[in-house]
C-alpha cells in the first residue's frame, strides 16, 4: 500500500493537483487497503487519511495501518473530510469527477472557503491497469474458481431446468469452489433470450437445441474473474453451428496476436475483422474487451475507439459475440494476461458442449 500511495502522488502531480479525495470504494480499497464498504480518503503531499464511521473503527485500524483514521461523528463524511482537509493547507483538491456527485461536492464547497476543486478522471483507474505479482496470483484464483464452477455445473445442464435454475447451479458451484461472492449478477440466456449480450435471467426454460449462454465470475481475496461459454442442448443446427465457430475462430485470432505495445483497437480489429468477412458483421454488438482486476469491468478497453495500449501486467478478456435478434446468440470469453512476450490465456474451461 505505501507503494500505490507514493505512486498515486507522482501521478497527482502529473494532474497538477496537491491532494486528492478517492470516493470510489474500489479505489478506496485499492490504494489503503480497507475492506469496509463505506469511506473515503484524503490523500495530501506528506498525509494520508481514512475517513469512515464507527461501524468500521476497528476494521479500519486492521486493514489501513499506513492510514490516520478521521471517524465520522454524526455530521456526515464530508464534514469530517473537511476537518482534515483543513489541517493540510491544500490548494487544489482533486475528486474522482465521476464518482463523487455534484451535491457531494456543493456540500464540500460549503465547508472549504480556501482550496479549488479540480475535477480528476481515471487518475487510479489507470495505476489498477497493471498488475503486479500478488494480484495476478489472486486473479489466478478467482479464475480458477470459475473454471472448476462451470466443470462441476455442465453435467448438471438439461433440458426443462429454467435459466434461473441454471444460474442459481452456476453460483451455487462458484460458492462450493471458494468464491468469497459473485463478480456480478450471473447470466444464463437460452434461445432467442440469448441474442441479448446482457440478457436478464429469466423463468425460461431450456429446450431442445438451443444454445445456451452462461456469462459468471467468482471473486476471491478482492480480484474477479470474468468467463462466458455457450453451449448446444442437442445436436446445433447447421447456422447455430457457424455462428459459434466464427466467434470462436475470432477469438482464438485475437488471443494469438495480442501482445505488450499494441493498440488494443488494432486488437478489436483482429477480432471484428474474421466476423466480418464470415458475414455476421452488424452482429457483434461490442468491443472485444475490457481489463479485470479488483473490478469485473475497469480499465484498458478493448475496443475500436480505445487509445490504451497493452502493457505486460494487464489482464483483459477477450470475448467477441454473434447475436442475431430473435434467434440465437453465442459469446465466447477468456481471460487473458499480457506478458512481456505476448499473452497467456488464464481461462481453461472448455469452450464447447453438445451432442
């Protein structure tokens, strides 16, 4: 933690602010360590503050030891913020402009006369880009989890069960394997259900020869995993069939060429480019990707307007989809770690059921 707060400085300066307020909780975490649910730092040139309540005094000392503790008395974070902040002397406070709401920050504006507010975007979300050693080694886990969830989960798949049972087997199994909770709400999509790339879980029930999408993740020790496979009740028809190994071909193309210093536009490209010239163009409704960490989604992203560049250290799926509206859909989703010579694929779960 000391580390990610001196590198947090240098970036603050590179922003041209003195100090900074984090009120995204995963940042919150990320940078002191806190595992409560509510609180906010303050971050100056030579002090670091936790600011939470009484619910998590002793949880706070626990986990932030590098942190001073500003608890909250009944009057609110911020007034308790601006207590701190006013022990600093700080000229131009950064707040994390998409997190902290414009109310919040009117009410701090009433209790600082002095400092300017500057508003900051990404400033942690870029440090959380890269990985070091033990957050790959927690990702691995999580990872893992999802892998042995989806082997223990896929005899259990049969016809007539509904997409809420199915979903409900999925994390059932993720539990049993050791996730401490669920990246996000599990998908199972069947049928025309599953050309929505989000579908929702409904009572829906499995049929004969539908594909059937499963989009879930398991956290363990604070990081996530991400992996979707798309299954065949039965023998697929001859266009279910296409559709899944064009996605498939598509990723296995992207998953080869990505690699430290490319554009992960061009990445996209690889990916839209094969679906593309198979003729299912306008059917792939997303970018290829997006970085995991300590959040499902965060950066780089893997899309046709991103700038970011990969890097050895990032984690990032990759996961191209075909819907058609109506009828079918099919993704296909690994994670995946940027080396220093190209990438390592960290999903092994089999990509393909049916009979």
């Amino acid at each position: 933690m000391p580390t990610r707060v001196h590198k947090l400085r240098q970036a603050m300066d590179g922003d041209k602010v003195d100090s900074l307020v984090v009120s995204d909780q995963v940042n919150v975490s990320y940078i002191s360590g806190f595992s409560g649910d509510a609180g906010l730092l303050y971050i100056s040139p030579s002090r670091q503050y936790l600011i939470t309540d009484s619910r998590f005094d002793a949880q706070a000392a626990q986990d932030a030891p590098d942190f001073q503790l500003a608890i909250s008395r009944g009057k609110g974070y911020l007034e308790a913020l601006s207590r701190v902040i006013r022990r600093t002397r700080a000229r131009r406070i950064g707040i994390e402009a998409d997190h902290l709401t414009y109310r919040q920050a009117q009410e701090l504006r009433r209790h600082l006369a002095g400092p300017r507010m500057v508003a900051t975007r990404g400033l942690i979300g870029r440090m959380r880009m890269v990985k070091d050693a033990w957050e790959i080694a927690a990702i691995r886990r999580a990872v893992a989890i999802a892998d042995r969830a989806w082997a223990r989960t896929l005899p259990r798949v049969r016809r007539g069960m509904t997409e809420r049972e199915l979903s409900g087997e999925i994390e059932r199994a993720m539990r049993i394997e050791g996730a401490d909770k669920f990246a996000f709400d599990t998908i199972a999509a069947s049928g025309p259900n599953a050309a929505m790339p989000h579908a929702p879980v409904t009572g829906r029930a499995l049929r004969e020869r539908d594909l059937v999408k499963a989009d879930f993740g398991a956290v363990k020790d604070s990081y996530c995993s991400d992996i979707t496979r798309t299954i065949c009740l039965g023998k697929p028809k001859r266009k279910q069939e296409k559709m899944y190994r064009v996605a498939l071909e598509a990723q296995l193309l992207a998953e080869g060429a990505a690699r430290p210093g490319m554009r992960a536009a061009k990445l996209d490209k690889v990916a839209r480019e094969h679906i593309a010239t198979a003729g299912f163009g306008d059917a792939f409704k997303h970018g290829l990707g997006h970085g995991v960490g300590r959040a499902v989604h965060e950066l780089p992203t893997i899309s046709r307007s991103s700038n970011d560049v990969l890097a050895p250290g990032m984690v990032i799926t990759i996961e191209p989809g075909i819907y058609l509206e109506g009828y079918a859909g099919v993704r296909v989703e690994d994670m995946v770690l940027i080396t220093e010579n190209g990438a390592e694929v960290l999903t092994q779960a089999p990509k393909w059921a049916g009979s």
